[in-house]
C-alpha cells in the first residue's frame, strides 16, 4: 500500500497519536519511547548520542505545549509529510513541527520528525 493513496482522514487517524508521543516523550527525556515508531532507516540515521544530548540540553525538546494544530499535508512518492503548529509552553514562540510518514513492512513508520 502507498500511503500517499490514504485521505487525509485516514493518515490523520494515526499520525496525530504519534505526533502527540513525539511531544510527549520529548517532554520527558524519554529517548526509548520517542523513538519507538521510528523507521528502522531513521533510527539507523539518528545519532543516539547527540539525540541524548538534544533531549538533556534544549529547552525547546522539554516544553512542548501539547496544544498542537494541524496545518496541512504534503504527498510526495512513498510519503506523507503532515504539518503542525507548536508552541513552546515556556517561551510561547511559535513553531513548526514535520512529521515524514510512510509504510515499512505494512506498517505505518515515522520516517522523519522536525521543528523548525
């Protein structure tokens, strides 16, 4: 299946589930679980290491508002990217979070995850 022939209603179903424990799990420092949807391609691309460091040092990583908003999606070849708004809940700036999805194995993967 090519996840790119779903609506956007159907990708949404579960897109905003692993939106919400990427934000969730960053909170936290939660590495193990942060990563647990993750494409075995992105898994091996990220650096564990530097992602730890991510996790202990930013502000940004540990202050997620859980109060995101949906903007848009953009199909392309073998996958989805779904936009999102976030806040920092400490700063209240405004960000913008990417979330790559597409199928490994039949199942649907996170095969990059962003805020700019």
């Amino acid at each position: 299946m090519n996840i790119i022939d779903l609506t956007d209603e159907e990708i949404l179903e579960q897109a905003n589930p692993m939106w919400a424990d990427l934000v969730k799990y960053s909170n936290e420092g939660n590495y193990g679980a942060f990563t647990r949807n993750f494409s075995s391609s992105f898994i091996k691309g990220a650096n564990e290491v530097e992602m730890g460091k991510q996790f202990a040092r930013s502000d940004l990583a540990k202050n997620l508002s859980e109060d995101y908003s949906y903007l848009g999606m953009i199909r392309r070849g073998e996958y989805v990217t779904v936009l999102y708004k976030v806040i920092n809940k400490q700063t209240k700036a405004e960000w913008l979070g990417r979330l790559v999805l597409g199928y490994e194995k039949e199942k649907m993967k996170i095969f990059g995850a962003t805020l700019f």
